[in-house]
C-alpha cells in the first residue's frame, strides 16, 4: 500500500510516518502543500490528511489564512483524491460535539466550541459530500485529546511537563474539567488499520481512550513521575472556570471496536511514563 500524508512533520504525522513504515506501508516522501496538491498525478492508494491550523489565535487573527488552510486545504486534498482515486483518511477533532455528561457517540449533536473545531466540522462536511458525489471512500477519525513524546505547545500534557521541567507551577484554565487522553502510539495504530479497510463509503469513528479524567489528576499523576508532591493549588487562570461539574468530553469507542477491531492500549500512566523518558533522552 501506497500512502500520502498532508501535515507529514506535525506531532501526528512524524509519529504516523515511522508506525506505518514499520508496518511495511511505503509511504510517499515529502510533504504537500495542500494548497498546491489537487494538481498532482501520483500512484497512490490513500491519503491521511493531518495539515491543519491548529491554534484557534490564528482564526482570530487572520481567518482568511486559517480556514483556508483547514477548509480550502481539504477540499484541495479531497480533490487530489479524486483525480488519484485514492481514499481519504481525515483526522477531526472531538472539538465538534455539544460537551455532555456521559461519553458521546459518533451520532451524538454536534457543537463547535470554537473557529477550529468549526473548520473541521466543515472538513468533514466536504468529505460526505465528495463521497456522495464521486463514490469516493472516506473515513473521518475524531481525535480527542493525544499526547506523548515530541508533543510542543499549549496541550495541556506537554504543558505540564514543560513547567515541572522549569519548575513551574502550570496554570490551567479550567483544572477541574474531564477530558479524554490518547497516547499517540494507539492513534497510529487506529489510522493503519483504518487504512486497511476495504469498503466504500463514509464513515465517522471517535478515536480516543474511552476514560475521562480530569485535568488536575493529569498534572498530579505528572508530579508523581517527577517524584514530587504537589505542595501548592495548581494556579488558575484569571477568569477560568473552575466549576466542577464542567461537562465531560469523553469517547464511546465502541464503533471503533466493531468497524477497525481496535482499542486503546496504553493506558495513561505508561503513555505518561513514555512521554517522559522521551523528554529525559532529550536533555
């Protein structure tokens, strides 16, 4: 199997280049401009379409730019793909549902909370409406919140980790919220074997750990590896909400299970523990 990935030297895409070629899946080098792609002619089986603005800032700043990249870009992808006829693999975020008390479902109502989510809402609009177009294969995986080794920026377990590091007390904006983590080794394995599926179709599938927990247990169960105790309330942020009873946002995978016989493996602490020693190597 032939495979293009967009995005190819984001936290994802590095991870997913490395787990498909030691599955023996020949992936293409370089990594496209989806700004550029819908042109290209390459013999190719399938694209897994990671190239996206990521920081809801940029939305604000310059919208133009932003929801080109994330909608004109997939629209371009997805253009590619019919001209190659390849399938589409496109990675969403759990960022789309309405929060909710219990896990949501791929069916559950949907709810961008913010520019990004909404810009891949409308991604996934495209692909449903270019496989009923064009009978065009297209599966949309929900990420929700992954994490692990090389990971850089505001999320929240790098975050954390980059603090402790510098001695820092993390200043989290809504501590007390549940949330759903994947370590990144169980998202490449959801995106090869979705890469295996054989059917024709649309389809969505949540991809995510199944367990909420909270974002303050997260950081305890970080100082724990770095042996401390926290001594201090972890900082918030001025204005965040600290309400218990925030909404959880956690994943049913039970589609994943039935349509890709996939499960998450790595439970927290050892995706934790991973992710650490990843960040003591580097030192």
């Amino acid at each position: 199997m032939k495979v293009l990935i967009t995005g190819r030297d984001g936290f994802v895409g590095v991870h997913l280049d490395k787990y498909l070629k030691e599955r023996g899946v020949e992936v293409l080098k370089g990594n496209p401009d989806v700004m550029e792609i819908q042109g290209l002619r390459l013999d190719v089986d399938a694209v897994v379409h990671l190239a996206s603005i990521t920081d809801n800032g940029a939305f604000l700043k310059d919208p133009l730019a932003a929801y080109g990249v994330n909608v004109t870009g997939i629209l371009n992808t997805l253009e590619f793909c019919r001209i190659n006829n390849a399938r589409m693999v496109f990675l969403s975020t759990s960022g789309v549902y309405r929060p909710k008390s219990d896990a949501v479902k791929e069916s559950d109502e949907l709810a961008p909370h913010n520019s990004y989510a909404m810009s891949k809402l409308m991604g996934e609009q495209l692909c449903a409406r270019y496989c009923e177009d064009f009978h065009m294969p297209v599966t949309v995986l929900r990420l929700f919140n992954p994490y692990g080794p090389g990971q850089q920026g505001r999320f929240v377990v790098s975050y954390i980790f980059e603090c402790l590091n510098k001695n820092e007390i993390p200043a989290l904006r809504t501590p007390n919220s549940r949330r759903d983590f994947i370590y990144i080794d169980d998202v490449c394995d959801a995106v090869f074997k979705t890469l295996g599926l054989q059917d024709a179709g649309f389809d969505i599938i949540n991809i995510g750990s199944g367990a909420p927990v909270s974002i303050v247990e997260v950081a305890d169960k970080i100082y724990a590896l770095y042996e401390r105790q926290r001594q201090k309330p972890l900082e918030v942020q001025s204005g965040a909400a600290v309400d218990d009873k925030i909404p959880f946002i956690y994943a049913d995978v039970g589609k994943a299970g039935e349509r890709l016989s996939w499960k998450p493996e790595t439970p927290l602490e050892k995706g934790l523990e991973k992710t650490l020693r990843h960040l003591n190597r580097q030192r």
